[in-house]
C-alpha cells in the first residue's frame, strides 16, 4: 500500500532534493523499494539517479537494476560528464557508490589529514561505517575525539567545529539504530549540556545532509517517549536546561503534555500519522521505529494494567485507536515476556488471583525438576565413565603381560636389556585420569 499522509508531493520533492551524490543515490533506492511514494515519485527518484550515475560515468552501483526498473529506461541515459571532480575524491566515490566501504575507509584512514580538516575527516570515516552498518565501530570514534584538540575546538575554523557536532549526533544516532534508546537521548543530553551551539546545528540543515536534522530530532523523540517512565515524564518536561531544545523540538513536549494528561487516543495519533509516516521515508528512522513501536504500546498497556483487574481489548483498541487484533497480540507478548498476572479470556484482560502458596509451591516444582534433572544427568556421565575405564583395563590386560608373567619370563632369561626395562616400566606406570563433574 502506498503511503499517504500530510505529507503532499511538494514536500517529497524538497525533502529529496536535499541530497546530492551518494547520499542521494542511498536515499532514491530507500523509497524506490519501500511503501513510500506514489509509482511516478519512485520513476522520478530512480531517473534522478540514473542521471547522477551517468554524469560521473560510473554505473556499478549495486542499485542500478533496480534504479532501472523504477525508471522504465532499458539502459542509462547519457547526460554531460562532470569533469571537475578531483582524481582522489573520484576514486573515493566511486569505491562508496559500489558499496567497498572497506576500501574506502581505508583510503580515508591512511591519507594524510591536515589538523584543520580533521573531524571533517572524522565524520566521513564514520558516515562509512554507518553505511557499512558497524556502528559499534562508529561509537568507537568518539574515544579519538577525546585525544585531539578539543579544547580548541572553538577557535577552529566553523566547518570543523560543525562536523565536530555532527560526529557526536552521529554516535547518538548509532545507539538508537541498535534500539538502546535510553543511551541515544542520555548521551545526547550530556553532550548538549557540554555545548548548547549544538542548537544551532539543529535549527538548519548542511548542504547535502548525511542524515536531517528533523530526522535525528526525531530520534531523541522517540528515545525519550520510550525510555523515560511514565510517571517521570512530569518532571522531565520542567527540567530547566531542556528548554533551548524543546523550543527546536516542540513535538516532544506536545507527545510529553498529552502522555501526562493520560490523552493516550489523542498521543497515538500522532505517534502514528506523524512520526510513523517519517519512519517511512527515513532508512534512518526506520532501523529503531518497529521495535520502539511496541514499546510505546506496551508501555500504555501496563499502564492499564496497573490500575485494572479487568479490561476490555474492545475498548483499549477504540481508546487507543490500535487495531483489535494488534492489541490482543501485543497484551499477550506483554503478559507472556513480563511474566504478568492476567490472562485473556476472549475479550477480557482478567487479573488472576494466587493462593498465597502458590508461587512458592511452583517454585519447588521447578527446583525439583532441575534436580531430577541433574542428577540423571550426573547418573549418565558416571555410567559413561565406568565403561571407559572398564574398557581401558581390558585393553591395557590384551596389551601388557601382569608383573607375575614378566618376572616370570625375565627370571628365564640370562639378562635384561634396555628394551626389557622399558616395557616393564611403561607397563608399571599405565594410569587413569578422570574427572566427574
């Protein structure tokens, strides 16, 4: 199903105009493969890129076929060369188009960087290693930061101490792709506790953007709605040296607002028809909203769970406009996963009253079950052993004489050799290590 929202062509075409190069080039494959757009907006984003291809004479993307297919071309269309790129930068385009991110962070890790291109550098290093999805290895960036002229940072030149902010966006953003929201908006918030300049960055996007600001703004959003408790919200909202970002991110104080006035029909709205549509036309965004999703649901769940000992499904699903069938298959994950005392009984989310003895009596129950357990278990490997060292001793009886039969047989002979010495020795000797668990 096609996307469809407030979202008009206009904005679609403004918001993909942004891009240039290979971000451009990620972002036209993005929307072409997903439920985002119209049939006519995937031919324009696909021959959009196919023009771009053309124009640096290099076509080995690995979207090029899809690109093609979105577009109706049968091959790529010729347009005029761009001539003014610089050999090295070509190389490294053309190694990022094709997807060898290997190679090209290498190229930018042993090219010699002067100081006041550094964190310029930096953050194209970790741009790479986002693409490549290491993001473990773009959060590890940020200890090399640590070691270079951070203290002077404010009397560099304006472009690095901007691709210094954006670094540290980028780490926050690798921790909401992993689904730790938590760490995502608490990191962020220490960072802009450091440097409030982090506003500014904030408030108007760079020219060819790695990722949109409203895109990132987004993810602390949902961070935040997700991590934070329910009953902290309250005190978050007041929190002093928040409000220079609340004034550039209105839309977590309105979600927070109706979230504590307990408007959950009302805050699911917009949790779906203005963030969820965003996850749609953000590979960005779209790497954490599933999982977040559901615990913004869940955590609405519990809370009706904690001052219930009944509930309609029904009525959750009218109230919190979430389908009936989402709803009864996220309460039952929920009861399940958390180990929480309700049942559904058809239409009902009922609370189960325990015996008082009931928990420790099935506490017993697992404990001996675990014992039986191990003990068959200890049963098996000492009947293990004794065939084993039963069947050592018969081998060892075929292989050597007892010490009766060699003195025996050496009381006959008029000497002993070295050999002689040897067998009885190693015969003497034989022994058997075990060890029972």
């Amino acid at each position: 199903m096609a996307h469809s929202n407030a979202t008009d062509d206009s904005e679609t075409k403004m918001m993909f105009d942004q891009f240039k190069g290979p971000n451009m080039i990620e972002r036209a494959h993005y929307l072409i493969t997903s439920n985002y757009g119209t049939p006519e907006n995937k031919k324009q984003w696909a021959t959009k890129a196919l023009q771009y291809l053309s124009e640096i004479n290099y076509i080995m993307s690995p979207h090029l076929n899809a690109f093609l297919k979105a577009s109706g071309y049968a091959e790529v269309p010729e347009t005029v060369s761009i001539q003014d790129i610089p050999n090295d930068q070509m190389i490294l385009l053309q190694k990022i188009i094709s997807h060898e991110f290997d190679e090209a962070l290498y190229s930018l890790e042993s090219k010699k960087v002067p100081r006041n291109e550094y964190y310029r550098n930096l953050e194209m290093i970790m741009q790479l290693l986002i693409r490549a999805k290491n993001y473990k290895g773009a959060e590890e960036l940020e200890y090399r930061m640590d070691n270079i002229y951070v203290n002077q940072i404010h009397e560099t030149l304006k472009e690095e101490l901007d691709a210094y902010q954006r670094i540290q966006l980028l780490s926050c953003a690798c921790l909401f792709f992993e689904e730790q929201y938590f760490s995502c908006c608490s990191n962020f918030f220490k960072f802009l506790e450091n440097d409030d300049g982090i506003i500014d960055l904030l408030k108007h996007d760079s020219l060819d953007p790695f990722i949109l600001n409203e895109e990132f703004l987004l993810m602390i959003v949902i961070s935040v709605l997700v991590s934070v408790p329910l009953d902290n919200y309250a005190d978050f909202i007041y929190l002093e040296h928040l409000k220079a970002f609340f004034e550039v991110c209105p839309l977590l104080i309105e979600c927070l607002q109706l979230l504590i006035d307990t408007k959950f029909g009302k805050f699911f709205e917009i949790w779906h028809e203005v963030v969820g549509s965003k996850y749609q036309e953000s590979p960005f965004l779209n790497k954490g909203w599933v999982a977040a999703k559901l615990m913004m649901r869940s955590k609405i769940y519990f809370f009706y769970l904690r001052i219930s000992n009944y509930i309609h499904i029904s009525y959750l699903s009218k109230t919190l406009g979430i389908d009936i069938n989402a709803v009864r298959e996220e309460l039952s994950l929920l009861i399940e996963s958390a180990h929480l005392n309700f049942k559904i009984d058809g239409d009902l989310v009922v609370y189960k009253v325990k015996h008082y003895l009931e928990d420790p009596v099935q506490k017993l129950r697992e404990n001996q079950v675990l014992i039986d357990k191990e003990l068959e278990h200890r049963k098996s490997q000492n009947s293990e052993l004794q065939n084993i060292i039963h069947h050592s001793i018969v081998t060892n009886e075929e292989k050597f004489p007892s010490s009766r039969e060699l003195s025996s047989k050496l009381l006959e002979d008029d000497h002993m050799d070295i050999n002689d010495v040897n067998t009885l020795s190693d015969a003497e000797s034989l022994s058997f290590e075990y060890e029972v668990d």
